[in-house]
C-alpha cells in the first residue's frame, strides 16, 4: 500500500497543501521547525485518527482556526481508497471511500502507517506508558475489535477509580457497584491481555532475527511481557479471567484505601531481553537503540503477515540518530518494498541508493517545493 495524494486544509502550519507521491521514497528536506514533522504527522494521524505529538486535537487546528481537514488517497493492490479525516471542535468525522463511519475503530485499519521517530529510541529505557501506546497503537492498526476494548476499558476504569476514590473518602465498605465493574473491568481486561500475548508472540519472531542480523549474530532479543497478575502467554481466555479475579479479591480492600485500580493492563510493562539481560537496565545506547530499531522493522513485517500488503514507514528525523551501520540496514530493509517519507535537516553524508532514487521536496516556512 501507498499514499498517492495528500490534501491539507487548516493543519497545523499549513493553510492549503496539496502533493502527489512516488511509491517508494520521499524525502522531505529543510531546516527545523519549517513543517517538514507536520506533513508526517498528518499522514499518520490521517491513518490512527490521532496525532503521534499530542493528545490535545486543537493543537492540530491552525490557528484561528475553526476544523482542520486532512484528505488522501491510498493505493491499495489495485484499488485507489479515498480517505478524508475532519477535526473540529466538535470532534472528529472520519470517511472511507466518501461514507462517514459511525465510529473512528471502524475507520483505523484502512491506511497502516509505522512511525519512527527519535523519542521512539526512548521506548527501550523510557517509561512504562510509552511502551503500552506502542502495543496499543499498533495492535489497534490490525485489529479494530482490540480498539474497542481498549476504548471500554478505560471507560469501566475511569468510572471504577472514581468509584474507589469516593468509597476511599468516605470509608463506605458497600460492594456491590463496585463489583460490577471489577466484573465488566475484568471482560475486557482479559481480552486485551490475550491479544496482547498473540500480537507479541508474532512480533517476537520477527524482531528476534532482525536483531540477530543488525548485531551480525552477535546478539539474541527477547520480548517479555510483564503482566499485574501471574499470567502466562499459554493461558486461555477463562484461566485469565479466573486469575484476574483472584487478584481483585485479595487486593480490595488496598484498592479502596488508594483509591484506585492497581491491577489491569493499563499497569502492565515490557521488557527486553538482549543476551538474556534487561536491556533497559544493562544494555549499552547502542544495543537499546538497535532494539527500538528492530522493533519498527518488525512491526513492518508483522503488519504485512496480518494484512498483506507493507504499511508506508515514516522517519521523523531519526537516520541522524542513527549510526553508519544502523542507517544501512534500515534503509536497505526498506529498499523497493516500503513506501518511505523521510524527514531530515540534509542528506549529506548519507550515502546509500535508497536516497539517491527518492523524490525530495524542501520545505521552508510552510512552503514547499520540490
């Protein structure tokens, strides 16, 4: 798949913006802060329905502004798929193919996009919360039903934690609300946490011998998940059920005195394993920056066993983060068969034949030309 069109209206720095595409590599050329990041941004969130910068929608809006439209066509096989995403105070409307969707789980999946950006090299040794937007967000591109439970979820957890708040301050001891949404909170918790284990089972393979390659055999990742409760990747849908419950009834009574929900899979973590040792702890930069870069490679792989056809890659910035080594293995991973929007101050000292092919365009102040 590919992105043939891209049309802005009101987005960000950009008042009307219209560009056409090559299949393979784009290049997008220019100083900081002249928008080269806004047009990755746009595209990405044209395809998630959300920003990968900010959670705040109006920031997306330009200024003075009142919605902000973002317009694409995607090549799929041999189908051309118009898509078309509007942002305005009163939220979001999202269309496929000119229908409305009635809701934005119907509409992520359709256009499948892998971000790689520098704070992305801080998913290794950053905190907990980066690695769960990881899962979530790339585990909701190939699969709309996990979004929705992830979108009840934190519905029942937010109601449960304002629940336990209030029982917190007033010391009432009665259940029986509560216990109703332990049980709903406990539904879809579990069927995260099994499709979590199937997502990294699949994306284990495939980041496992693409480190192997990018260390020159010298190195072995592993991708453990660390779970609230005593889980394992071999448990079916009821023994996860039955363990969750367990848990909550032994930690109610703490649950009530925090005033807050201590278990689930909005509490859970990663860990990386390179040569059987916690990377995050005892790895080196370099061998921490290899694993966030095996792992982008292999969210392409896997996207591509689940649906395919490849996501297009974006790259904010980051062939500069990386070294000579790094920079060739990615871009020869992505040679031929990626559509690929790189974003970069210059590609000078950046030799490879990935680039000297790709279509530039430079940006200044919000102008682009190529």
């Amino acid at each position: 798949m590919y992105l043939k069109q891209l049309d802005l209206v009101n987005f960000r720095n950009y008042d009307l913006l219209s560009l056409a595409f090559e299949d393979k590599v784009n290049v997008l050329i220019g100083e900081n802060a002249q928008g080269k990041t806004n047009i990755l941004e746009s595209i990405y969130t044209l395809a998630l329905a959300k920003s990968h910068r900010t959670s705040n929608d109006k920031e997306l809006v330009k200024w003075d502004e009142d919605f902000a439209r973002i317009e694409g066509v995607i090549q799929k096989n041999t189908q051309s798929v118009p898509m078309e995403l509007v942002i305005s105070k009163k939220g979001k409307k999202a269309k496929v193919n000119h229908l409305e969707q009635s809701k934005l789980s119907n509409y992520v999946g359709h256009f499948n996009v892998v971000m790689f950006a520098p704070e992305d090299l801080t998913i290794v040794k950053g905190a907990p919360q980066l690695r769960r937007r990881f899962l979530d967000m790339e585990i909701g591109q190939v699969s709309p039903i996990y979004l929705h439970d992830m979108s009840q979820y934190h519905k029942i957890l937010n109601q449960r934690n304002a629940l336990l708040k209030q029982m917190s301050i007033s010391r009432d001891r009665d259940r029986t609300f509560l216990d109703i949404l332990t049980e709903q909170l406990i539904d879809y918790g579990s069927k995260i946490l099994m499709k979590r284990f199937q997502f990294l089972g699949i994306l284990q393979k495939h980041a496992a011998d693409i480190h192997l390659n990018i260390s020159q055999n010298l190195e072995t990742l592993k991708i453990v998940y660390q779970s609230s409760i005593d889980v394992s990747e071999s448990m079916d849908l009821t023994k996860i059920v039955v363990h969750y419950h367990e848990k909550f009834d032994k930690i109610g009574s703490r649950e009530i005195d925090r005033g807050v929900t201590l278990i689930g899979p909005h509490r859970d973590d990663l860990c990386f394993l390179v040569n059987e040792k916690d990377v995050q702890v005892f790895g080196s930069q370099g061998q921490q920056r290899t694993t966030a870069l095996s792992l982008k490679l292999a969210e392409i792989e896997l996207i591509h066993s689940e649906i395919g056809e490849y996501p297009v890659l974006l790259l904010d910035d980051v062939l500069s983060e990386l070294d000579d080594h790094r920079q060739s293995h990615l871009l020869g991973s992505i040679q031929g068969k990626v559509q690929t929007f790189i974003t970069t101050t210059s590609i000078d000292g950046i030799e490879h034949e990935t680039l000297y092919r790709s279509k530039r365009f430079n940006v200044k102040t919000g102008m682009i030309t190529h």
